[in-house]
C-alpha cells in the first residue's frame, strides 16, 4: 500500500478550493455498501446530478467492494459481454468486465462513434427524443450482455440500451445500476421497465 501524501501548509494554501479525499482509509468493519457513504451530495445547483460517486471511483478499496457487490447477484450467470452506457456506466462498466475478464462494449449517445452503428432513440429526463448507438459488429446472436449504468432516473438510457443488444441478437444476461433513491445498488434480472 502506498503511503499517504505529506502536505505542507504552502502547498494546501496554493490550492485553496482543493477538498483532500482520504483515499487510504478503509473501516476495519468493511459491512456491504460501506463505499456508498463515498459520495459526496450535489453542492452546484439543479444543473447538476443529485449526487456524485466519483470520490468512490478514486478510492481503490471501495471501487473493488462496489463492483464485488454489484457482481454478487451474477456469480452463477453467464456473462459473455459487458456493456456500459454513456457517459458514467463506462466506469463502472469497464471495471466489471476487467474483473470478469470479459469483453466491454460502449453505448453511446449519438454521434460519438465513427464506425458502423444501428441507433435507439430514447426519452432522456428532460423529456427531450435522443438517440443511442453502438457499434454494429460487437454482439454476436445469443451473445449473453451484463447492461451497466451508474443510476437510472427514468429508464430511457436503459430501455434504449436493452433493445440495441436485443436488436443485434443478444440476451440480457442482467442490468446493473444505482436504484437512484438513496437505497443502494439492486440487481435487475428482468429487460423490462419500470421495475415493479
């Protein structure tokens, strides 16, 4: 383990916007979803997501324990493939399929690919018609893909998502993703929104 970086005055008083992050402590009871106390709540305004887990992504102990957690519900499913939605599920994402040792493919929001696509339009949380994609030779037929996103708000992203590997053959081996209301990281089996 690295040890913690020394600081001295000058330095934090050059930097004087700048939070230090304790990424080195880890509670010696590690209880399931201890990481989720992680993230820090929106300080910016309505402009912004109500919450931020990018201060979990930096903390190598509790990235791990989330995505062993996320993983948990999935230990005995077969998992060709994971896919990751834009823009956070890419973290998330490419972490499971590096634990998984399994392959990873992005969705996209449109226009950020410069290959081959078939495309989703989707109904984002401003009521807003987007599009989805992604590449078009990445899912084989009976291809068995692990959707991961970092939280749903109203499903649009995921359903898009769903019917992109659907439509190039593959099966929904499981979803992953914040439940979105404080109550912590749930399994979805299911390809059908809203959950009950």
């Amino acid at each position: 383990m690295l040890p913690a970086p020394q600081h001295t005055a000058g330095s934090l008083l050059a930097q004087p916007c700048v939070a230090l992050m304790d990424l080195w402590r880890v509670p010696a009871s590690r209880e399931k979803g201890w990481y989720l106390a992680l993230m820090a709540p929106n300080v910016k305004g309505p402009n912004y997501a109500w919450l931020d887990p990018s201060r979990l992504y930096c903390h190598g102990q509790g990235l791990q324990d989330c995505i062993s957690d996320l993983l948990q519900p999935f230990c005995e499913e077969p998992i060709d493939l994971v896919a990751g939605i834009d823009a956070m599920g890419f973290i998330l994402g490419a972490a499971i399929a590096n634990t998984l040792q399994k392959g990873f493919v992005a969705i996209r929001k449109a226009g950020h690919l410069c290959v081959e696509t078939c495309s989703q339009s989707y109904t984002d949380y401003t009521a807003g018609q987007k599009l989805m994609e992604m590449r078009t030779d990445a899912i084989q037929p009976g291809l068995r893909v692990l959707l991961v996103d970092q939280w749903i708000e109203t499903g649009g992203t995921m359903r898009a998502a769903i019917r992109l590997v659907e439509q190039q053959g593959g099966a929904i081996a499981g979803r992953k993703q914040h439940d979105g209301g404080g109550g912590g990281w749930k399994p979805q089996r299911q390809a059908l929104f809203p959950d009950p």
